[in-house]
C-alpha cells in the first residue's frame, strides 16, 4: 500500500494534523512533505509511481497467425487480474477471446505503469487505461485495412478478429493487417472511440473463464514455490525471535555437518526502521530443502532480544485499553461531543470497549524467491505483489542498475499484502551473492516462519461513547482507537495512527450526529505493522458496527432501521467534509461519500437474508455495513448457538456495490472468499505474544477456517451496476463487514455481547 499522505491547504492551516506528513515510496523510502497545494495534488493513478500507460505497443501484439498476445502488468494472487484486465483490452480491440494469450509482465513501471497489487486498485486505476489500449489497437487495425484497399478509414468497423469494408464484402483477419497496424501512429486519447456498453462482448458478461483456470485445475501452474532451475540450491534462514533482536554469536559446525549442507551464510540486521528489509540471521544453503531445515535446526545461535524482548501482548492489551480511556489526538471534530457527554444524564450515556488482536495473513503459499547473479546482472523469480519494489530492493543491495534486474512475476498462492513486502526477496539475493557466480538460489519460507515473521495486522483498543435520548436520536459520538501504526515500518518511533488509517472506518463515518469526536491514542509498535486485506477498516468497522447495533438495541428499534435513520436520506458527502483528506488517494470531487450507494447495499443484504423473519430458538440475524475502497458493502450473517455456546453459520448474505461490475464472476469469488476471510478472524484467528516472541507457529494454533465451519450457505448481492461511476474495489472491501455482523448476530441468538476477537465460543 504505497502511499502519500497529504494534507489540504485547509487542513494545514488549522494545524489539527500537524504541518508535515509522511510518505511513502513504492521501495519503502520515507520522505517528509509539506501539505500539497488543492491545484497540484494528483490523485488515485497519477499520485502512485509509475503512473498509468495506455499505449497499446506496450499492451498488445499480434502473430501472423492472427493470435493476440496481451501482456498482464498486475500479479495475480486469485483476484482474476490476469484475465480481467486483458479481457477488457480484447472487448475493446475487438479480438476473439479464444484467440487471446495472456502473458505476465517482468518488473517494469516505467514501460507498464505502477504495478503494486494492492489497495484494491487494479480495475479501479486500470480500467480506462486498458479500455484506451484495446480502443486504439482497434482503431490503428482499422487505418491499416483503410490503408490497404485505399478507402475512407470511416467505411470499414473492425469486428469479430478481422476488419471488414461492408460496402464491398472486403474483409482481413487481424494477423494480416498486424505489421501495417503496428506502424500507423498511436492514437490520441481525443481521438479513441471507445465502445458503448451496448456493444461489449466480455465486460460484464461472465463468458471469459479465468486464463489460469485449466492449468491450475491439473496442477501445471507455476507458482513462487514451483520454481525450477539447473543447479539449484536451497535456503531457509534462522531469524531473531524478536523483532529488532540481533546476531550476538553463532556456530554453525554442526549444521555443515548435515549431509547436503553446502554453506552458512550471515544475514545482517537492519538499521533503522524495519520498513522492506531483512529482519537478519544466519542461512542455511543445503541441495534440497530438507537438509536446509535440518541444518539450521543444527545451527548454535545465541542471540540479543534488543528493546522489544520483554514484549507481552496480554500486557500491552491493558495499554492499549488504559489509551483508549484517555484523551487522544484529535482526528475530527463536529460539535461538542466531550461537552454533550459531560452534560448528559446517566441513562442517556453509553459507552462500550472492543479489541482485536494481531493478525497474521497466513496465505497458503508461505514466501518464497529464486534469484540468480550471472555476468554482473540478477535475475528474480518470485511470487510478489510489489515487484518493482522487489527489483528496487535486489537492485539496491548488489549495488546493481535497476536495469540489471529482471524480476519474474510467478502466480502468488495468496497474499492480502504480505507480499508486497519483498523481505523475503532481499534475503535470497544476499544468499546468491555468497553463492558461486551463475548459482541459483530457492530461499525457502517455512509455515512456522511465516507466522513468526509476519508484517503482522496491527493490534487495536477501541472505546466509543454515545449520548442517545428518549427518542433514539444519537446526540453525540466518541470514538477512540488505540493501536500502533504502520508509519512505525518506516519512521522509527512513529506513534498513533496516520490519517490514512483513520480514514478507514473511523474518521470517515456518514451519520447524521451533530457532534462527533474521533482520537487517536500514541502508542508504540513492537512488531513489523503492516497492511492486511482491507487493513484498519477491520478494527473501526468492528467496533463502530457492533456498537450501532447496541446503540439501536438500547433504543428499542429494530438495527436495520436505527441504521438507515442513522445514515439518512441519499446524498453525497465530500470526504473532507468529514476530515478524510485522504480519500484513498482519490478524488473527492470523482469519489465522494455517497449515502444512497450505503443504503443501497443494506437493503439488498437484508432482503436477500430475509430481514425480520421469525427464527428458531438459538439463532439470530446480524447486520454490519462499510465503505472502503471506493466500494459499499453490507452483510448479514445468520447463526446458531448451541447450549454449549458453539457458534455455527448458517448463510451468510453479502451486498456489494462497487460501480460497474466488469467481471461479475470474479466480484462474487472474491465477495465468497472474504467472507471465509471474515468469519476465519472472527472466530479463531490471533496471534499473541510473550517476551517478544510469537507464541503460535502453524495452522493447529493459530487457526483459520476449517471447512466444517464455513458457512452453508453465501449469497452475493451485486448491486448498481452503474458504468457511468468511477470502479470502486473489490478484493478487500468484502472482509470489514462480516466479523461485526457475526456478533451482532450472536446478540440477537443469546442475548450476550462479543466485544473481543476472536469469539472462540460464547459463554
């Protein structure tokens, strides 16, 4: 999730946020900035490196034999990029998908665009760009049959693979008009002719089956840990047990006396912030993996914990909540909230207190890298999300030309953004470079190094506050979170949640409350914080979901109509208006807060659960909704409690509304995977620690869902199918919802309040 985060000249002026800011490069590298002037501040494509490219010499090249080879620039990790955005080239270029092939792009942004997997910024930054390159590959196709048969560029359509002249039957295959076509000039974007959706033949259909689909289905998909090369050798790397622990000694005789052991190799500490570097240790190189593992079990290390080793995660839980009782920094500020509060009677006031733990992303695939230095260049194979920061970080530690590496995309077995961290990336190089010249070296994560060594999900306290009267109105509202920041990769002692993730569920909250309070509280990080699918949108939304619903509880009223009373009628809101400058990097004016779209998606998770209904005893109905992401989510989860308090899903009911939906197949699988995703870190999922160290290791102790207890049932809601909107996202906007609307729904089968994550059962 590279970002900038910027202030308006508004925001700047009035100091609430401070007058600097923190950025963030692709590569990791902090700059400090001064607020950005409204006239010169780029937004969503054009604020990210590398921009956006629509030239369709970069995109697209044809073979005689008329085959349409489509580069896909964006790493694919089961979203489906690799076949929507082709796809949306091929509608455009009116090429026949079955005489489409998809290639992956290397690491390349200056030639392909930014080309980080993450944020949910595929489709929403590449839509139009692909949509440009497929209409001017159209079009150029189109001059050269003109060309060819000396008529008026307006006389002939391209259609179907071919380009045909009506008037006189005349027609060419595009592989034939490929060579003339290359040459004519690329047209400008005042001159496409882009499709009216009337005439799409892919977009929005469900006709384009996923271009990886068959080979996964047999098992011949090359992924991150399926890399193969002459020669190879294989490496697992002991690291510190503690974040920011170091090396103090090591002996690895033994571990060279494993058979099949070749080298031991240091990797040093990193200095500074952790940001994408190795956390350091000793690797182990072996001929095969198992022997890697056996040796670095061998190895004698005695290492230093460094300033985190007393780190207690039980402890820091009573931190964090002690924070959120306390007066934070203020974030936004409506109203008088603190005096409303003060002046309030006692049953007027409520107030109630959750808590997430660490998360680990735990994705199938655990990290794995090939590199090979040959002849003064490296070479990458890796399954990445960021792989221009991961030919930075090569590029950077072997003192080589970013030119002088080339970084492989491979399919990613998951990755809900730990893979746009290429640590792992860096510390293959370092072991190549002690490799005999023309070595290529597989470093190996294990299951147990994944869970030890995560960017992990950071740890929240939220408190929120409320003054509702008689009649059920919210007169006032408190929210306070409590957790450590990502700028703590980047910045050494960062405190307190930036903007950026109090613009996620926190800040940017639409109701119609007449004061409203939202702090921050400075607390330290003592882990490697980063983004994890849909990032600080889960605590917030968590928290703020389960606490409307006992606000509309305490009224009396019925939550999904204490909800839309809430939200009000339909308008759109400028994220300003409610202290988010950030906006997800968009436009305020392009994307502002639309209160119809919410109330669109409520209505449709409701009526596809069938709101309302009598239920049996032990069951209930949960509702929780978010925007994040451009996109507007709602869900409704349905349960059954047993007598022993075991939690059972029975449906879960999923609304989304992201604007044009431009592959409909894919929004669903990932609306049913984030609903897996949901339930799995609501209900079992944490990670914990003592004296610094992670305390669970595999999928037996820090669980994710088992298959007997996904939910029987997911219907997805897809909502306003609207291609005159701006693309929200879709990969991560699905998870928020669901972990509140679980234990809401809890609330209405027992009459009991889950407050903390995970629910394990109810008691």
């Amino acid at each position: 999730m590279s970002t900038t985060i910027q202030l308006s000249r508004r925001r700047f002026l009035q100091g609430s946020l401070g007058a600097l800011t923190l950025a963030v490069t692709a590569g990791g590298l902090v700059t400090i900035v001064r607020a950005a002037d409204a006239d010169s501040k780029k937004y969503g494509a054009d604020s990210m490196p590398g921009g956006t490219v629509d030239d369709p010499l970069v995109f697209v090249s044809i073979a005689e034999d008329g085959t349409v080879t489509i580069v896909a620039h964006r790493a694919e990790m089961g979203t489906g990029v690799r076949t929507s955005l082709p796809m949306v080239v091929a509608d455009e270029m009116e090429a026949s998908w079955d005489r489409v092939r998809v290639v992956q792009a290397e690491a390349n942004e200056a030639r392909y665009g930014n080309q980080n997997v993450d944020g949910s910024r595929s489709m929403r930054h590449f839509l139009m760009p692909m949509r440009r390159a497929g209409a001017a590959a159209r079009q150029m196709l189109e001059a050269a049959a003109a060309a060819r048969w000396s008529v008026p560029v307006a006389e002939v359509k391209a259609v179907r693979h071919q380009v045909v002249h009506p008037s006189s039957g005349r027609r060419l295959g595009y592989g034939e008009l490929a060579a003339d076509a290359a040459r004519q000039p690329v047209p400008g974007t005042e001159q496409l002719k882009l499709k009216a959706r009337a005439d799409y033949r892919y977009i929005g259909k469900n006709q384009v089956r996923l271009v990886d689909l068959e080979a996964i289905g047999k098992g011949q998909a090359t992924y991150g840990m399926d890399m193969r090369l002459p020669g190879m050798v294989y490496a697992v790397v002991a690291r510190p047990p503690v974040v920011g622990g170091k090396l103090r000694r090591f002996d690895s005789e033994k571990a060279l006396a494993v058979p099949g052991v070749l080298k031991v190799v240091e990797i040093p500490a990193f200095q500074g912030a952790p940001a994408f570097q190795p956390l350091g240790g000793v690797a182990v190189v072996a001929r095969n993996t198992w022997a890697a593992i056996k040796g670095r079990e061998a190895l004698e290390i005695e290492w230093d914990d460094g300033p985190n080793g007393g780190y207690d995660s039980a402890d820091f839980r009573r931190t964090l909540v002690e924070a959120s009782r306390a007066t934070g920094k203020t974030i936004r500020d409506n109203g008088d909230a603190v005096s409303v509060w003060n002046g309030a009677a006692e049953t007027e006031r409520f107030a109630a207190e959750y808590y997430i733990p660490h998360l680990a992303h735990a994705s199938m695939e655990p990290p794995v890298a090939t590199v090979q230095i040959k002849e003064g260049r490296a070479e990458v194979w890796t399954s990445v999300q960021n792989p221009e920061a991961a030919r930075t970080a090569v590029a950077t530690r072997l003192k080589l030309k970013p030119e002088d590496v080339k970084v492989n995309v491979l399919l990613l077995g998951g990755g809900f953004g730990r893979k746009s961290k290429p640590d792992y990336v860096d510390e293959a190089a370092i072991v190549a470079r002690a490799m005999p010249e023309g070595t290529p070296v597989k470093l190996v994560w294990t299951r147990e190094d994944d869970i030890h060594h995560d960017y992990l999900h950071t740890v929240s306290a939220e408190r929120l506050e409320a003054v509702i009267d008689k009649s059920g109105k919210v007169r006032s509202w408190l929210h306070r979170s409590a957790a450590p920041t990502i700028a703590s990769l980047f910045a050494e002692g960062a405190k307190g949640q930036q903007l950026f993730e109090s613009a996620m569920s926190a800040i940017n909250m639409p109701y119609q409350i007449p004061n409203v309070r939202v702090e921050t509280a400075e607390v330290a990080a003592h882990a490697r914080i980063g983004w994890f699918r849909s990032v600080a949108n889960i605590p917030h939304a968590f928290a703020a979901q389960c606490f409307i619903a006992e606000l509309a509880h305490r009224a009396g009223k019925d939550h999904r109509q204490f909800a839309l009373d809430l939200i009000g009628p339909a308008r759109q809101i400028d994220p300003g208006d409610m202290a988010d400058t950030w906006n997800y990097t968009e436009s305020p004016e392009r994307y502002p807060y639309d209160t119809g779209r919410l109330r669109g998606v409520i209505e449709a998770a409701c009526q596809g659960a069938k709101w309302g209904r009598e239920l049996p005893k032990g069951h209930g109905l949960g509702l929780a909704f978010c925007y994040s992401f451009m996109s507007y989510t709602a869900t409704v989860v349905e349960v059954a409690v047993d007598e022993k308090g075991g939690v059972r899903v029975l449906a879960v009911d999923m609304a989304m509304d992201c604007g044009p939906q431009i592959n409909p197949e894919r929004i669903r699988a990932q609306m049913e995977g984030g609903a897996v995703m949901g339930l799995s870190l609501a209900l079992t999922s944490e990670i914990t620690f003592e004296k610094g160290r992670v305390k669970q290791s595999n999928f037996h102790d820090y669980q994710v869902l088992r298959h007997n207890a996904s939910p029987r049932v997911i219907r997805t809601h897809l909502v306003n199918d609207d291609h005159d909107l701006p693309p929200g996202g879709v990969g991560e906007p699905p998870v928020p919802p669901v972990a509140p609307a679980l234990c809401n729904a809890i609330f209405a089968a027992t009459g009991k309040r889950v407050r903390s994550l995970p629910v394990g059962t109810v008691v």
